[in-house]
C-alpha cells in the first residue's frame, strides 16, 4: 500500500470519529468494564498472596477485547456457539465470583496451573474482558463506528492501568473495614449484574428455541 493510500485511510478513518460518539461508546465500556467495582475483588485476591501485574492485565484485557472487537462473529460461529449462550456462560462465573465475595468463601480453588498468579484468571478473564464486554462490545458496532469504539476501549484501558496500579494506595485510604464494607457491597453489585446478564440472555435462548 502506498503512502498516498495509507494517509488517505487514515484520513477517512479520523473524519468518521465524532468526540459525543466516543464519550457515549466510553460511558457504556465503562459501565461495563466496571474498574472502580472490580477493585475490592482486585484487593481480596492480593490479600490473599495473590499477584497482579498491572501492565500485562490491562494489555492481556484490551487485546483479548480488541480481537473480540474484531473477530468475535466468527470465533463464536467456529464453535457453534451464539452470543446469548456465550453470555449466559459467562454470567454463571461471574455470579459465583460475586457469591466468593459476597459470602466470604472460596470457589475457584484449583491454582495448579496459573500458582499465585491471578494476572490472567480470574482479573484479565472474566473480570475486565468477559461475557459482559464481549457482548457490549458486538452490540455497540450497531450504533457507533469502529475508530470510535476502539478509542472508547483504548481511553477505558489506561483507567483500568491508572486503578490496578493504585490498589495498594486504594487500600491504605479505605482501611480494613472500608475494603470489608466495599467488598461486600460491589459483591453485591456484580451479582445483580450476573443475573440481570443471565436473564436477559436467557430469554433470548427460549425465544429462538420456541
């Protein structure tokens, strides 16, 4: 491809973002993403001797949404498997991570693979690139163009990289009891958000086998 070819892509790729569609697309990554909720989940798992590498969770996270982003259709079409079943999965793991959380157990107890490293499982998946922003990412092609929803996700990223690196300090403000109570109440969050994604998934399902 020539430079000429390339500057006039590039071009055509800067005029189809629009600053409201990008804070819109943002917002509801934001939401769903949810770095500010996944912080007492992010605090429990280093309380617990666990470790977190900031960088490689937010570049593992983006990327594994990038490709999604991209090749989601066709990665799901390959299985035989449909976004809502893909969903409704992917609500089940994260209602009984809300269930650890919530209830004070532990659940996912096989570390014979990943050790004391919660990097990639359960931070990178399904915490911040799950079910939820898989599907959010699928459906906001419908409305928004792609330069936009890719600068959404990559303005989302550097939160996520500025809040795991501020856990510690998170921490230290907030005090035991704060993390216990924050804990406790985004427990509580995400497992409203489990079943509001299994529900609405799941009516879905019924639907198509009716």
């Amino acid at each position: 491809m020539s430079k000429f070819a390339m500057s006039l892509k590039l071009n055509n790729m800067l005029s189809t973002i629009s600053w409201i569609d990008f804070l819109s697309a943002f917002i509801v990554l934001f939401a769903v993403i949810d770095p500010i909720g996944i912080m007492p989940m992010v605090i429990s798992l280093r309380d617990r001797g666990k470790t977190i590498n900031a960088w490689k969770a937010t570049l593992y996270a983006f990327g594994l949404m990038l490709m999604f982003f991209f090749m989601g259709d066709f990665l799901l079409g390959l299985f035989g498997v449909d976004i809502n079943s893909f969903a409704v999965a992917g609500a089940l793991v994260i209602f009984l991570m809300a269930l650890e959380m919530v209830l004070d157990i532990e659940i996912f107890k096989d570390t014979s693979v990943v050790g004391n490293d919660a990097t990639y499982v359960p931070l990178v998946f399904p915490l911040l690139a799950g079910a939820g922003s898989f599907t959010t990412l699928i459906s906001l092609k419908a409305e928004y163009s792609s330069p936009n929803i890719i600068l959404a996700l990559l303005a989302n990223a550097v939160v996520v990289f500025a809040m795991l690196n501020a856990t510690k300090r998170i921490s230290r403000i907030l005090g035991k009891g704060g993390v216990y109570f924050t804990r406790k109440f985004f427990g509580i969050i995400l497992l409203a958000i489990s079943v509001k994604l299994f529900t609405s998934n799941l009516s879905f399902l019924i639907d198509s086998i009716k």
